[in-house]
C-alpha cells in the first residue's frame, strides 16, 4: 500500500498512514530475537498487547479495530495521533444542519459546542460558521450526518442535536416525555419532537394500536395540524376516544379518517391505556344482539343486526 501523508492545521509535522492491522502480521513474523536498534526508532507504537492510542482531534481512542489511523512523521517523541476518518475530514464542511458553509478552524482559547454544549480547550479543532459565529466540534461534524431526518411535519431539517434521554415537551403530541428529541436545526428554536413521535406510522389501524378498545373500517391517516377553520368546517368534531375537543390542540398531530369524519388525538390512537378509555368487562359471546359500531360496510344497519342476527338459528 502507498505510504498516504497529510498535513494537518493543528500540527507542525506531517502526518502518516498507519496499517494497523499490517503491523500485527509483521509481528507475529518476526523471531523472538527483535533487532534492538530497530525498537528504539519507534517506527510505531504498536505492542502485542494491543494498541492504544487518543485521537488529537475528537479525543476518542484509536485501537486496532479501527485498522487505520494517522501518526507523527517526526520522531517518536511526538504522540500525535489521529484516526483515518478525523484526519480526512474535509477543510470546508457543506452541511445540510446549518445554511452557511462550515470550515475546519482553530483558536487559541477555551469554546463550546454549539450542538451538544461540550468543553473545549484551546487549540483544539472545530467547524465555525463566521458569518453567524456557529461552531460545532469534529465529533458532532462526524455524527451528525446520522442524526438528522427530513420529516414532512416542518420546512427546516430536523436534528438530534442531544443523544442523552432529556425530559421536555414534545410539539407533536403535546405530552411530557423524556427521551431523544429531534429539534429543528435552524432558526426555530420552539420546535422539538420526541422520538418515537417521530417515526410514527403514517397510517394506523386503531384497534391495533389500543388493544381492540376500538374500531374503525378505514386506516387512519397522520395530519400534522388540525386547524381552528377546519374544525369549523367539519362541525366542530371531538376525539373519538377521550371525547374532548381540538381546539387548544390546532398545532398538535392527530390520526384522521376524512371520509367518516373520525378525529383522534394522537396519543390517544398509539396507546392502550390513554385518558378516556373504557376497558371490556364482559365477553361477547355473552351478548350476541350487541352493536358493534361502525359497521362494516353499507349493507348493515340496526334493524338488520337487531332482528336477523347472524346466529339467532343458534341459540337455544
């Protein structure tokens, strides 16, 4: 393999590729009897015990398990060490998290990040904005790629700018959760969805997701609003399962079935035990005249389940 040398911002020497991998072989090549003069070179700082190293740039170990990783061309007196993907990051970072290019920056003094409010001391590297005095640290420039989504409930990309289980409110359901959230990852510093609001379908059956508490025919479908002028216009609906209104929820999600005029909250249609629900205390076969609300098609009505039950030629 060609020997691949870089230079870095923040180191003076240049920097080389190291096989790791590549020099565990070498070693168990060689005889018991290691040339002395060639240990003292300290071409690398591989033992048979494993390598162990921290990268200068995100401050994470190196280990063999990364294979490769970037090294001093100096001397061995200079540790300075950076893993292979740290070292090939890219001097200008166009991001899809942040409106303005990105570039690979340092200052002699203590910062923070701007994503996840980590401690930084000076020299260490980041990526700064210098038109909005943004910056982030090389950990998060190379996480955040894996953290951000496109969701159809907003314009701006969204975020998971904290990997720790926080508590806060979420703008979907309107709940108090603690957990992950995804944040809006540019000026609207209000909206914040959890997680598992996130990636919630966006079609559902009801009665699969509250136990068979409840039924309708049709699937419902996701809405991310309810406005006041809608509610308006289709009579003012309740949710079908707690009975209470939209209308100081007109910014919250809510499960739908236009066609039937069935509104739902959307907590109330993702969970078993949601305000308002009644649970079955009885079988039904023990009630056979029972009315079972929707029908399945046009062709049932009450007259017809009341006086032609299907097992009325049954019973005794």
């Amino acid at each position: 393999m060609m020997e691949a040398v870089l230079e870095v911002l923040e180191h003076e020497h240049p920097v080389k590729l190291v096989d790791l991998q590549l020099h565990y072989e070498e070693e168990e090549e060689e005889d018991d009897d290691v040339d002395d003069a060639k240990e003292e070179e300290g071409d690398d700082l591989i033992t048979k015990e494993g390598f162990r190293g921290v990268c200068d740039r995100c401050g994470e170990e190196i280990n063999v398990y990364h294979r490769y990783y970037y090294k001093c061309m100096a001397d061995s007196s200079c540790d300075f060490s950076l893993h292979k993907f740290c070292g090939e990051l890219p001097a200008c970072l166009e991001s899809t998290f942040h409106r303005h290019p990105l570039t690979m920056f340092m200052l002699r003094y203590n910062w923070s990040c701007g994503i996840c409010q980590s401690k930084h001391n000076s020299g260490e590297m980041r990526y700064i904005c210098f038109e909005c005095e943004f910056w982030i640290d090389v950990n998060c420039a190379l996480e955040i790629r894996k953290r951000i989504i496109h969701h159809p409930c907003h314009p701006h990309l969204l975020i998971c700018a904290i990997t720790k289980p926080v508590l806060c409110d979420c703008n979907a359901c309107g709940k108090e959760h603690k957990g992950i959230f995804y944040q809006c990852s540019t000026t609207c510093t209000n909206f914040i969805i959890h997680s598992e609001c996130a990636f919630l379908p966006k079609t559902l059956l009801i009665q699969h997701t509250t136990c068979d508490a409840f039924h309708h025919t049709h699937p419902l479908i996701i809405s991310y609003s309810f406005p006041i002028e809608d509610q308006k216009a289709k009579h003012d609906p309740k949710c079908r399962v707690c009975g209470h209104s939209f209308y100081d929820r007109e910014n919250l999600w809510i499960y739908k079935c236009d066609r039937c005029m069935y509104y739902v909250h959307m907590d109330c249609a993702t969970s078993c035990t949601g305000a308002g629900r009644t649970n079955k205390n009885y079988k039904d076969v023990d009630y056979p005249y029972l009315v079972h609300l929707p029908f399945p098609d046009e062709t049932y009505s009450i007259p017809k389940h009341l006086f032609f039950p299907r097992n009325r030629n049954k019973q005794s």
